[in-house]
C-alpha cells in the first residue's frame, strides 16, 4: 500500500508506513530531531463512564466490556495514570520532533471528566519542555448529542492545542507566507484563523467509533506541516493522517502507530485505494 517507501538517512523507519504496535515502542525506534510535524487525536480517557461497564461480577467486582469505542484499547485509565501517560508521551515527542516541529494535538473532555483535559495542558505546560502556542477550534458538521443534561451546552466543537518546544515559541514553523511588506518595512501574512469548520467525513467502525475527520487533518497540515515532510501519528487508528497526508499532494509522508491490528488493515486498505485515486 505505500505509495513511496524512503528510508532516511536519520533511522531505520520505513515512511509511509502504520506500524502495529504502541506508540512508545515506535518513538523508541524513530531517530532524534527527525519528524517534521506530529499530528494526533489521542484517547481522551473518557472510557471509564458507567456504560463502558458490564454488569458481569468476578470475585465481588464488576469487570470492563471490550471498549464500545475502540476494538482493542481500553480508554479506562484513573485520571492520575492517564495525566501522567500523557507527559510521558510528550517526552518521546520531545526527542523525535525536529527542530521548530510543531504538535497539533486534538482533544475534547467527557461528560463525567470535564476537568481532565485542561488538568493535562497545565501538567504539560509545568512538567515538559512544552506550551501551547495557539488554540484552534474544530466546528463539526454535527453535534455530539447531550439534550439529556439541564445545565451542559451540547458540543458541537472540539480543539487542537498547537503545542511547540518553548525555545522555539518566535521561530516554529507555519505555512504563512508574507502578502505585502508596508512603507516602514513591516511584513503582513496570510491569514489562518484559528476556528476551522469540516466534517467528520471518516466513516465510524466497529473498530473505532471515535475517528478523526481527513478534511480537519488535511487543513491543519496545510497550515503546519512543511512541504515534503515527515508526519507523525502516534494513534493513527483507521488512517485518517495517512489519508491527509496522501491527498495533500504536497509530498507529505507519514509515520503511524497502531496497537490494533484490524485496524491497521482497515487503514491500509483506506491508504491503497486514496493512492488509486489520486494515480487515476
């Protein structure tokens, strides 16, 4: 399914290319200073709500269903667990992204756990070498449906926290080209605002009922993502980066991780046919 298989000169990692297995162990193979942007949209630890619990007792304590919201990983980590994943993931990010590489890193909250996404940005912004340059909204076509709550809005939003090194806050990289220089010298750019409407155009599965949008991925890497550079995912589930980057025709190439296996064959097929598509 690779529509070009390179290996650069920093590591041994194929481009183009889903690798099953979990993040950590793919970041532990990928060179330092290596990828060029890293684009996700990670577990948003939302699992562990009363419907992600059967009714089945072992040994005086009720035991976890397979995950409704994807086919392997179970999104059911204790706040603490999931706070402190999340700085150990930024740390291998920390060593893999190049120089002036940005992170857009999509996240929502849960019903239950309104807190818990803001708690993980301030952890980052304490505890890594990391801040946040900028807020961007993702305006959905449709909303997550919520009528049942007489005080919570319905959600029709989520974000993506542009997250860069903080040495890097003045020179990380973005496509914004100069449009006109004024008489005193001052330098005008294009404009990307920081609210951008798409719809959830990927498919949800059996295997993943909370899949990203190819439309979204494909806006946030024509703002960020360099021409003819490396992207990675760390949680590619059914493709959807891959997908972005492939469209893009920018000559984009990507690094996924996938612990799933069905669905790294279900993005894998995704990958063949958009390169079908774009050789007709």
């Amino acid at each position: 399914f690779i529509k070009t298989a390179m290996k650069p000169r920093e590591h041994n990692m194929d481009i183009n290319k889903i690798y099953n297995e979990d993040c950590f162990s793919t970041m532990e193979k990928i060179g330092s200073n290596t990828i060029d942007t890293i684009l996700t949209s990670p577990p948003y630890n939302t699992g562990g709500r009363v419907e992600y619990w059967s009714n089945t007792i072992i040994e005086g304590k009720r035991v976890y269903t397979q995950n409704k919201r994807y086919d392997k990983f179970l999104d059911t980590q204790t706040e603490e667990e999931y706070l402190n994943w999340s700085v150990k993931l930024f740390n291998g990010y920390d060593k893999i992204l190049k120089t002036n590489g940005v992170i857009l890193y999509n996240l929502s909250y849960g019903n239950e756990n309104p807190n818990t996404m803001w708690l993980l940005i301030a952890k980052l912004l304490t505890e890594t070498d990391f801040m946040v340059a900028d807020c961007i909204v993702w305006k959905k076509s449709s909303a997550l449906p919520n009528t049942t709550s007489k005080n919570k809005l319905t959600r029709i939003c989520e974000f993506v926290f542009v997250i860069v090194r903080k040495s890097e806050f003045k020179t990380f990289n973005t496509n914004k080209k100069v449009t006109t220089v004024s008489i005193k010298g001052q330098n005008f750019y294009s404009v990307f605002y920081n609210i951008i409407e798409a719809k959830n155009n990927d498919k949800s599965t059996k295997l993943n009922k909370a899949t990203f949008s190819t439309d979204f991925a494909k806006s946030l890497l024509d703002m960020y993502a360099m021409d003819n550079s490396v992207v990675y995912d760390s949680f590619m589930g059914t493709g959807t980066v891959a997908n972005a980057c492939i469209i893009s025709e920018r000559g984009l190439g990507f690094i996924g991780s996938e612990m799933s296996e069905k669905q790294c064959e279900y993005a894998e097929d995704r990958i063949l046919k958009a390169n079908i598509n774009i050789a007709n």
